[in-house]
C-alpha cells in the first residue's frame, strides 16, 4: 500500500523560509548534499540543533562535535592497532627467542647440567593420556616448519620415554607417569 501525504496533512507542516541571498540558498543546498540529507531535513537539523544548544539540554550534543568526537575516536583506534601489530610481533619475536633458549640443551649432544622439560608440553602429555606427534606440535604452536624446535620435543619425548613416563604406541604417544 503506498505511502499517500494528503495535501492538507502536507501543508500543516510546511513552512516558507525566504533567505537573504540567492548565495546563501546554494550554500546550503550543497551543505545539505554534502551531509546525504535532503534540503529540508538539513535545514531542521540545524535549527533544532541551535535550539537545543540555546535551551542548553544536558547531555546534548551538536552532530559536527560528534563528527568531530568519531573521528578522534577512529583515529585512536588505528593508532592503537598500529601499537596492537607492533606489540604481537614484538611478543612473537620474544616467544620465538624464548622456544630457542629451551630448546637448546635437547639440540646438543654435549650438553652438560640439568635440562628443563617444556611444563606445556608435560601437562599436555598428562591431560590427554595419548597424543600423536602431529597434535603435539599443534598444541604446542610449533610449526613443523621449525626443525630445530620439532627436534627439540622429540628429544624430549625420547627422554621421558627413556625415563618411563611415557611410551610409545601405533597411536601416538601415552602418558605412563
């Protein structure tokens, strides 16, 4: 059913404005395609916009302070994003570091001294009871790309086995400890 305004309902909330030069009438008029509102929806804006500010309403604000609020806000977003891309690069870089450093004492043969086991890689042994190598280096974040991290773990899948911790099957490997 279409929408029918009866001239009369029309005429009841038509008012004349006269501006004082045809200037200002093309002034607004581009405003107003600029903003995507038709004139006469601009023109309300704005008036009731200054009412509302000469009333003084608590809690009201003008729609260019907002505009102008928006854009600070995005702009405080990617500024955050940038330092959010910055900082998981920084902390990957320090993960990456981090999984080197324990690696180290598996990687060589004549290391002397205490080894440190991976605590992830022993309570995800524990937790799941049995566990093939594949899911291991997917629990662990461990791309089988990364040899020398891969060769790592299992060392120390050898080295728990070899201690009686855990045994190898046809399934992966079972916690025993």
């Amino acid at each position: 059913m279409p929408l029918v305004v009866k001239a009369n309902d029309l005429t009841k909330r038509a008012i004349y404005v006269y501006l004082p030069t045809v200037q200002m009438v093309r002034s607004w008029k581009k405003l107003a395609e600029k903003s995507k509102l038709s004139l006469s929806r601009f023109v309300s804006d704005h008036v009731e916009n200054s009412l509302n500010q000469e009333q003084n309403k608590t809690g009201y604000e003008s729609r260019t302070d907002l505009i102008k609020q928006i854009e600070e806000k995005d702009k405080q977003v990617g500024e955050l994003t940038q330092e959010n891309k910055l900082l998981k690069k920084l902390a990957d870089n320090l993960d990456s570091e981090l999984a080197k450093y324990r690696a180290r004492p598996f990687l060589e043969p004549e290391f002397s001294g205490m080894r440190k086991y991976d605590e992830e890689l022993v309570q995800l042994l524990k937790e799941r009871g049995m566990i093939d190598s594949d899911h291991i280096l997917k629990e662990l974040r461990i791309r089988p790309q990364n040899t020398d991290q891969v060769k790592s773990v299992y060392r120390q899948l050898e080295s728990l086995e070899s201690f009686g911790l855990i045994r190898t099957t046809p399934r992966g490997w079972q916690w025993n400890g």
